[in-house]
C-alpha cells in the first residue's frame, strides 16, 4: 500500500514523523522537507500559501495516500486550500492549546509560535473557543527556525533567543507551555530549562503531534487505508541541499526526545 506523506517548512516535522512511526510503525513514509524555503514563520500568508500547495503537490506526485501538513503555519494559512485541490485525504497540526486551557491553575499559558502562526484568523478563532482566553500569551519567537534549520540544537545554543522573547514574562506563574510550532519541540529541554529559571510554577508542555498522529490513526482506517503489514520505510525529499539536509534528517530520527 501507498505511502503517508508528511511535509513542513524544513526539519520541523521530523518531530511528528517521529510521532506517527511510534504509533504506526508499519506504515510507509514519506518526509518532504521544503529546507529551500524555510522558515514560513515570518512569510506573507500568500507565499506560505503557494509553497504549501506545492509541497502536497510534490508528494501527490509520489504516489501517497495521504497527506500531513505537520507545519502549523502551513496549516493556517493553506490546509483550505490543500483540501480542495486533492482527492487524497488531508490531515494538519494545530496548536495544543486545548490541552493546555485544560490544565488547572491560576497561572498564565504561555503560546510559543512564529509570528505568522499567532496572528493568524485560524488561530485567534481557535483560541477565542477556550474557556479562558485572556489567559493565552501568544509569543512570537523569530529566529528560532531558522537557527534550527541551521542544523544547532545544543540546549545552551538558545539562551539569547529565549531571553529576547521570555525575559519580559520573567517572574510570572505559568502553567503551561504551547509548543506550538514542529520544530520548538526538538529544543523543549533548552525552553524547559528557561522556565525553570525565570517562571513561577512548573509549567507543562504540549504539542499537537500526539493528537495529530492518533487523528492520522482514525482516518486512515475509516477510509480502508491503514496498512499494519507495510514494512515501515521512511523515504526524505527536500528542496534544499539533499547533502547537507539528510545527515540532520537521520539524526533528529535518531535522537530521543
């Protein structure tokens, strides 16, 4: 049987392939990575748009059977657009913050996103939904892609960004963290370790992999798709460098997390 495919901005998704394997280890992959033009973050909404179009294109072209937008930015702005232009069904990662609202406490949460993702209608819309609004902070944290996609991952490599994008939360009681881009979830122990230092509370953390992954799970077999005698290949496509980009592709699969 076909395989899934998944694609992100760059090496953000790689986290919820990681997830999906877990889950489906029999199933068939295959991870396009648009490192070429990484990251959407900081893209106007019609680039992001065309780019994402063209990435589930790519993967239509291959062969899948269905497809992961594990990119939150490209699901905001295009998953509409991705779902009317293919047969093939479509699954997205969304921000986690259903889950976060859903911890107790008096403390804030704290929605740590890329720029285009936390002013997106989407989301706001999602986020007007919670029973606390005012109690997201959405944190725009630019720059953290693009030194990720620069293939740094080390927990000390990070401390300048955070501090430029958390220091003025310093002090607060947080209950929880949003990851709410694929690729925050690869540097959780450097934003753990932040908030350990300058938050009140121990603040939880949430991503939308998990639920993304089991939502895979549940379309695939409504629609007679899922295979559970595949033989678990993984296959990586990039519009980058091949060269420079599968090295960090086979890391971050190997890498616990």
């Amino acid at each position: 049987m076909n395989a899934v495919g998944i694609f992100d901005s760059g090496l953000g998704g790689i986290s919820f392939l990681k997830e999906a394997v877990r889950l489906m280890p029999e199933e068939n992959y295959i991870y396009f990575g648009d490192n070429a033009h990484a990251p959407y973050g900081d893209k106007p909404e019609a680039e992001v748009n065309a780019l994402a179009l063209d990435c589930a294109r790519k993967l239509c072209d291959a062969g899948v059977k269905a497809i992961v937008v594990a990119c939150n930015t490209a699901t905001g702005t295009a998953i509409r657009s991705i779902r009317d232009s293919l047969l093939i069904p479509v699954v997205s990662v969304e921000p986690a913050i259903k889950p976060a609202c859903a911890i107790e406490g008096d403390g804030k949460i704290l929605m740590l996103a890329t720029s285009v993702t936390t002013n997106m209608m989407r989301y706001q819309a999602l986020k007007a939904r919670m029973p606390e609004p005012a109690r997201i902070i959405d944190v725009a944290c630019s720059g953290v892609v693009d030194r990720i996609e620069s293939g740094v991952f080390e927990d000390d490599a990070f401390d300048d960004l955070l501090e430029r994008h958390l220091g003025r939360y310093a002090g607060m009681k947080v209950d929880a963290i949003v990851l709410g881009c694929t690729h925050y979830v690869f540097i959780k122990g450097a934003i753990r370790r932040y908030a350990a230092a300058h938050f009140e509370g121990e603040a939880a953390f949430t991503d939308g992999n998990r639920g993304t992954a089991l939502q895979l799970e549940r379309v695939l077999r409504e629609r007679g798709l899922r295979d559970t005698s595949g033989k678990g290949a993984v296959e990586f496509m990039t519009s980058g460098d091949y060269s420079r980009y599968k090295p960090m592709f086979d890391m971050l699969m190997a890498r616990r997390m």
